[in-house]
C-alpha cells in the first residue's frame, strides 16, 4: 500500500515556517517522509492551511475538571493551595469509573481544541473510596483510556506511587485513601495497562502507552521510591514527580531530610533523562544546575500555577540551563496551550518589569544544549519549539514534531481567524500565543486520524451530554 500523502501551504519545521510542505504517513501513523519546497503532488489530501505540530499536554489530573470554575469563591479566611486541595477532594472521593470517562471525554476533545494531541494522566485514583480495591485493578485506568479513545487523542496513563499523608505522616488520611499504590503496585499497574491495551489492540484505535509517577518526596518513602526504581531499572518510559509546588512542601522536606524537594533527589543521584520535575516552582540556582546535568526535564503549569497561587518558578534560568521544559494543564482551568505559553511569558513580564522574557536577539549564544532558543528573537516561537521537544519527551516519545519518524500530528490553521486576518505569516505564531485567537484550529490530526474536521468533533454532543449527566451526579441541580 502507497503512504498517504498531505501537502500543506506552509508547516513549522525546525523552529521555523517552511512554504509548500509534503507530509508522508506510513501504516502506523507515523510520518515517514517530510519535505518543504514541493509542489503539490496528484492526489495528495489539500490542508486547508499552514500547520502546526500539536503540542503535549504533559501534566493533567483529568477528574479536576469537574472542579474547575467552582473553586473561585472564598470561604475562608486562609484560601490556599491546601484548602483548594481539601475542596478537591470531596470531587476526587465522588468519580467513578463511568463519571471519570465521561469527565475524561470531555476534557479530551477540549483539549485537542485547545492544540493538544497528547495527554500525560497523573492518575492517582485508584481504588474505591473508602480504599477497597476494585475487581479490575485498572478499572479507574480503562476509563481513562476509554475516554482517550472517545475523544482521539493520545494517552501516557502514568500510575501513582502515593502511600502517606506527609513526611511525618506514615499513612494517609481517610480523603486519600483510594489514592493508596506501594511501589509493586505501581510498576504492576504500569505493565499490566500497556498489555491490556496492546491485547485488546486498542493502542491501534488511539495511542495508548504507560510511564511512572511519584506523587511527591512527601507523599512517598525514600524506600518506595528505590524499589520503584529497582523495578523500573530497564525501563525507558517517562518517570514524573510532583516537586517544590509549595512552599509549604519545602519547609517539610527541609526538616525531614535537611535538604528541599529537587535538591533531595539530585543527591540521591536518582534523576536521569527519564525523570520529568512537575512545577519545579520554589528551586534555586544549584538545583537548577544539578537538574540540567541530569538531563531530567521540567512540566510548568502556568494556569493551574496562576489558579493555586503557587508563585513564579525562574523561567529564565531555567530556559538559560537548557532544561527541556514542558507544558501542563494540571488542575484543567485551562485547556489550551496558547493560554499556558502566554502565561508563561506574561507570569515573567509582571514579575520582572520587562517584556520577551523568553526570547534571545539574534546573535545571542543561545542554550548549552543548543536548544532552538539560540539566538530565537520570537518569544512565542521560543516557548513553543521548548514546548514542543520537551512534551514529546514528557510523554516518552523519541521523536515529536513535524519529521519523519515522529507520530503523524497536526493542527491546521484557520487563517480565516480574525485574530490572523492582515498578519504577514513571520507572525503567526506570535498571534496564535499573544493575539488571543477565538478559534484557530480548523483541523486536528492525531496519529493520521482527524479528530477535529473544519472545527467539528464528531462526538462532541454525546460526549458532552455525558459529561452534563457527571456533573449533575456530582453537584446535583445546585
Ligand atoms: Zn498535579
């Protein structure tokens, strides 16, 4: 069978808009040939504009949208991160496996509007409620793929490791119980998902894999952790940890092993290129240089971070150390990565009384690593080329973008948006990120598939009725 074969009126390769793009697609829904500067071949699919490669969306808590909108009042006189968290809860002890599908579902086809063609889970749900395991061990995961296959989009289901309230806390409180994985559980649940997607041949409906997680240096023993590792010794998956979010967090750690959370686990000497930091807020310039000798990678939350009030991480050391960054939607206020990457820059803005924070002059010496920043005086083209490479990673995949080898991924532009009606197209990219566009993909690929068509999701009624149906079951009529 010949490759299918799009051709676009632009594409973003190599950090940069490339005119008249044919894009090869093999059997597996891969991109196995990718040229710029070719005409239009017969019988090649027509894009309907310039694309883009979709981004990944490396950080998310799916059942949190059921949350979201309905924590902005206040209630007390502390409103923080934990009284948002004890609130969080009671909506985490209500999923079920068909409510979190159904709450998944939604948040996906958000999400791929939003420009996201991959999800990481950090998928801390586990049990019933009151910790009684269920009858499939993976029921709370499978509705997470169910939801993903739903919806079209690409999964990392990333299983837990999360056994104790805190540091001075050997177990958890009663609202944690169903979150409860040892470090055997942990690994178990990561194979036995990938097998039964793969037996099911449900990876080839929608790509489906599995990494690892860590809840926090709180929320897990040093011990568990080695075990972890132990186990996880061969693998090559993507390994993610909450870290150094609060300040709170910060201070406990402190006292329990005289050093903070990042600072903790780069002298264990357990971060590697595997090891995504989620947050990775309140970190100082040696734990930033002990990250990026690791090779391990950092998730940044902006809107979730805005939303909880966590504080600014120092984004410019971290894009100066070329750290991979990555983007997350976190707590899911927000489900689109131009908001993320807008917040990010702007997060810098108002703190440091400057503007293209996250951008270089031309003939600047760029990043160790030689990151596409070098030299990058596009703040948006910066942040999304990191976005970019570093979620790909984030979510374990070699390869991410617009090339041969990576998965065939795409958003097609609608240059009709009137945010881009007039722009020359040197700055497009900038105006997708700063010019707050109401609707800027047209089309999303996922894999080779369409999940978005000129802006219609094929499932996106039912799908929605059944989320409506959750949140009624959730918070009744009130
Ligand atoms: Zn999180």
């Amino acid at each position: 069978m010949s490759a299918r074969r799009l051709w676009a009126p632009a594409a973003w390769m190599h950090g940069a808009w490339q005119p008249s793009v044919v894009l090869e697609i093999d059997a597996r829904g891969h991109w196995s040939h990718v040229a710029a500067g070719v005409p239009a071949p017969d019988g090649a699919e027509r894009l309907a504009g310039p694309v883009l490669p979709g981004l990944v969306d490396a950080h998310s808590h799916a059942f949190q949208r059921a949350f979201a909108g309905l924590a902005e009042r206040r209630e007390g006189d502390d409103d923080d991160f934990w009284s948002w968290r004890d609130r969080m809860y009671q909506v985490a002890n209500a999923v079920t496996p068909a409510s979190l599908r159904a709450i998944a579902a939604h948040l996906y086809v958000e999400l791929l509007r939003g420009g996201y063609t991959q999800v990481c889970e950090f998928h801390y749900l586990q049990h019933q409620p009151d910790g009684t395991p269920y009858d499939d061990p993976l029921a709370l995961s499978m509705a997470l793929a169910d939801a993903a296959a739903d919806a079209g989009i690409g999964l990392t289901l990333l299983p837990v490791l999360y056994e104790r309230a805190g540091f001075a806390a050997p177990a958890l409180r009663p609202d944690q119980r169903r979150f409860h994985a040892g470090a055997a559980a942990v690994w178990q649940r990561s194979r036995d998902f990938t097998a039964r997607v793969a037996a099911a041949g449900r990876a080839s409906e929608v790509p489906l894999a599995a990494g690892l997680a860590i809840h926090s240096v709180r929320a897990a023993a040093a011990e568990s952790i080695v075990e972890l590792r132990r186990l996880a010794h061969e693998f090559d998956g993507p390994i993610h940890v909450h870290v150094a979010e609060q300040r709170a967090e910060l201070r406990d750690c402190v006292a329990a092993t005289g050093r903070t959370p990042v600072a903790w686990l780069a002298a264990q000497g357990w971060l590697d290129a595997r090891w995504q930091l989620v947050h990775a807020t309140h970190v100082d310039a040696g734990e930033i240089a002990a990250t990026a000798a690791s090779g391990a990678g950092v998730v940044i939350c902006p809107s979730t971070e805005g939303n909880l009030g966590d504080g600014f991480t120092d984004l410019p050391a971290w894009l100066a150390a070329g750290v991979d960054l990555a983007i997350g939607s976190d707590s899911n206020v927000g489900r689109c990565w131009r908001e993320e990457l807008r917040w990010m820059e702007y997060g810098q803005r108002l703190k440091l009384e400057r503007r293209n924070v996250c951008a270089q002059p031309h003939g600047a010496p760029g990043t160790p690593q030689g990151h596409a920043t070098r030299g990058q005086p596009d703040t948006a083209a910066s942040l999304f080329e990191r976005a970019r490479a570093g979620g790909g990673r984030a979510a374990g995949h070699a390869a991410w973008g617009l090339a041969a080898g990576a998965r065939a991924d795409l958003l097609v532009i609608d240059a009709d948006d009137a945010s881009l009606v007039g722009l020359p197209q040197a700055r497009w990219l900038d105006a997708l990120v700063f010019s707050s566009p109401a609707r800027p993909w047209r089309d999303v690929m996922v894999a080779g598939r369409w999940a978005l068509r000129n802006h219609e999701h094929a499932r996106a009624r039912s799908i929605a009725t059944a989320f409506g149906q959750a949140m009624s079951s959730l918070w009744g009529a009130g």
